[in-house]
C-alpha cells in the first residue's frame, strides 16, 4: 500500500513537472508574476483587447433593420426605427422660433451672401451662412450644406464657402477636400439657396483655452501656425467634450444631429426657399450628418452622402482610430447599422457617393453597404430612388463627384428644368 502511494505521489509530481508549475510561491509582500500570454501582432486599433471586444460585438442581423422579417411595412419600421434613434440621441430642448438675425449681408454678384445667427434651442444661437440666388422666379429649392472634419477644428461652415479671399489654410483645406471647389459656392451659382452651419466643436463654436486667450478669437488675425496650434488644443478636447456632454445625459452627435434638424426649421421660414424642395448634402463628417438628417426628416427630399458610408463591423479591427468621437452614438448599433439609417431615407431620393482608394473605411464595409442601402430600397419598391458610385480617389469630394451630386439635385428637385 506505501508502495502504491509514493507510485502514485512520483506520477503525479511528474505530471506536474511537464505540465509546467500551476503557479509560483511569492514571498510575503511580493506582487505575484502575471499569468503567461503569447504576445502576437494584431493589426488592430485595439491591440490586445481587440478580440474581447470583437466577441462583445453582436453577431447576426440588426434587430431594427427594415430587412429583418419583423417588419414587411416601410411606414411601420420607420416609425420604430426613427423613435428609438431620436431616443439614443438622448437630446431634445424645446423647440424654439430661430428668431433670427442677420449680422452681415453681402453682395457676390450673381448671389448675396448673409451672415446669420438663429437658435436651435432655449440656450444655443448658431452661426450660419446663407447664399441667396439673385436672380429667381418664386421660391427656389433650396441644399443644408454640412461641413466636414478633416481634422480642421477652427473653420466649419467656411470649408464650403469661396469668400473670393480666403483664409490660407483655408485655401489649402479646399484643394485637398473639395477639389478647390467648395460645394455652397458652386451650388448657389446653379440657383440654389443653400445654408451652412457650424457644428458644436467647430468654427465660431470651438473650443478656446484659456492658455491660449492671449491669441484672441478673430480667426482672420491667426497665421497657419496660430491654427495649427489651435487645432491640436481642439483635437485634444474631443474626448473632453464627450464627457462634458455626458454629465448632462447628452452625446456629441445627438447635439450636432440636432442642430442640423433645426437648421431646417429655420431654412423653411425663409420666402426664398420652396420648402418641397429641400437636399443636404456633404462629405466625410458632412456625408454623416447627411445621413441622419434625410433619415430623420422627411422634409429632406434628396441627400448626397459622400466619402461616408460602411458596414461598422468590418471597421472594428483597424478603423477605429481613424474617426472623431463624434462619429459614435452610444447604442445605435444594438440595432441599426449606418446603411440601416441611411435606409431610413427611402422612398425619398438618396446618392451616396464611395471613393474607392478611402483610407478611412475598408472596401469590404464599404461595398456591403451600398450593396445594403440598395436592397432596402428594393424591398421598399423605390429602387429607382437610390444610388450608390464608387470613384476610383481617395478620401475627398472630387470635382467628378460634384458634379453627380449637383446633376443628382437638379433631378430630384427641379424637376422639369
């Protein structure tokens, strides 16, 4: 029996010994070594923690998507869908009268140029920009041109506008992003009326330091390193700004979407603009906001998203660290992917224009959900009403793709023209 027992006691040891130790005895006061991990490259934003999230993430169809067979009815699935967006958006202040004011107006020959202030709640007066065909007959259709990030924190509404003489890195802002074109300017030229706000974080609402009041708030006195360096100061406060909001129960997007709904409001009190006869449009962060503003108010009666649109699942590995805060709604996608809202837009008239070579989507998120916008619209019976190009450029809004984008307009909402 002892025998037997040291046997069995040698085998077990031995065990153990091939097996490696369970664990090392510390030292009273040591901290004790971490457990081993094989520490291979991951190619992710996320490094190591990026397959504890990837197995967080839900699998499957997204519950609230007009192609899950809960919803055979376009006008039901929008109702539910619409809500819970509004509701995740965890953002709605009185609606108020803009009670608008017009503290500049000038004339750019073939259009006036106004500088106006309206409010989109109780608290918030936004600045806006509004061009104004001259030469009309009746109330004109009329473009919510949405400004991009592109990192550029100090200029909003002006990265659409060619004042004739502009900023210097607004010059070099337009080259890169618009193709030297900026959108409001070409379209007022083609007899729209268009407005263009800042969103919360940029232009005359961005974040200034105190460090940095010494510099003071006229823009047209900074020099390309004054703006450098403000941007930076901006860039840091993303996350700041993020977790002010949140302290209030709010979210960034919710405030920027928000702003843009009631831009709209404000557009249609105005006699210049046929209030049938409504787009928006933008680029990048612009293509976003152009998003959620068609899915969320019908009175957009044709939007162009461009250089936005994917898939988000696809993105997880490496394009996290690509966007701004500001491109993540807490929650949205427990159920409705981005092609899922940009559903949301049909029967009315939807472009979304993909650059093929765009760094900050891959091409597999950004085919599915082009592929995704169409079958939605399918299974609307508006097919017709959609659809998606590639071009073969990287992240900008081509001259090419404006030029569908304005020919897309001109479709949708002159008709007969």
């Amino acid at each position: 029996m002892s025998c037997e027992l040291d046997r069995r006691a040698f085998l077990a040891a031995a065990s153990c010994l091939a097996a490696g130790p369970r664990f090392s005895p510390s030292r009273p006061g040591d901290m004790p070594a971490d457990a081993p991990r094989a520490l291979e490259e991951t190619g992710a934003d996320l490094a190591t923690l990026f397959a504890d999230v990837e197995h967080l993430t839900s699998e499957g169809e997204y519950p609230l998507s007009f192609l899950s067979d809960r919803f055979q009815e376009l006008a039901a699935h929008q109702a539910v869908a619409r809500s819970r967006v509004f509701d995740l958006l965890a953002y709605s202040p009185k609606k108020v009268a803009p009670r608008a004011e017009v503290i500049d107006r000038a004339d750019r020959g073939d259009h006036v140029r106004e500088k106006v202030l309206f409010s989109t709640s109780p608290q918030l007066r936004v600045p806006a920009y509004v061009l104004v065909p001259k030469r009309a007959n009746g109330p004109m259709p009329a473009i919510v041109d949405l400004h991009s990030h592109g990192g550029m924190f100090l200029f909003g509404k002006e990265k659409v506008i060619d004042f004739g003489t502009n900023h210097p890195t607004m010059t070099e802002y337009h080259r890169r992003n618009y193709d030297g074109r900026p959108t409001a300017t070409e379209l007022v030229k083609r007899g729209y009326v268009v407005i263009t706000i800042d969103a919360l974080m940029f232009g005359e609402r961005r974040v200034m330091s105190d460090a940095d009041r010494g510099l003071g708030w006229d823009r047209s006195k900074y020099g390309p390193e004054e703006v450098a360096k403000l941007n930076q100061v901006c860039r840091s406060k993303e996350a700041t700004i993020v977790k002010g909001l949140a302290f209030g129960g709010m979210n960034w997007p919710g405030v920027v979407f928000w702003d843009d709904i009631r831009t709209v409001d404000y557009l249609v009190t105005r006699p210049e603009v046929d209030r049938e006869r409504i787009g928006c449009l933008g680029i990048s962060m612009g293509g976003y906001r152009s998003i959620f503003l068609a899915a969320l108010d019908p009175r957009i009666k044709a939007a162009v998203v461009a250089g936005f649109m994917s898939t988000v699942r696809p993105m997880l590995r490496a394009h996290l660290d690509t966007h701004s805060f500001v491109h993540y709604l807490p929650g949205l996608h427990h159920h409705l992917d981005w092609p899922d809202v940009a559903g949301l837009t049909a029967p009315r008239a939807l472009l979304v224009l993909q650059c093929s070579q765009d760094g900050l989507f891959p091409l597999t998120g950004m085919t599915e959900s082009v592929n995704k916008i169409a079958r939605i619209y399918q299974k609307a019976d508006c097919a017709d009403q959609f659809r998606g190009a590639f071009h073969d450029v990287p992240h900008q809004f081509t001259r090419a793709m404006q030029d569908e984008a304005f020919a897309w307009f001109d479709r949708q909402l002159k008709p007969g023209a």
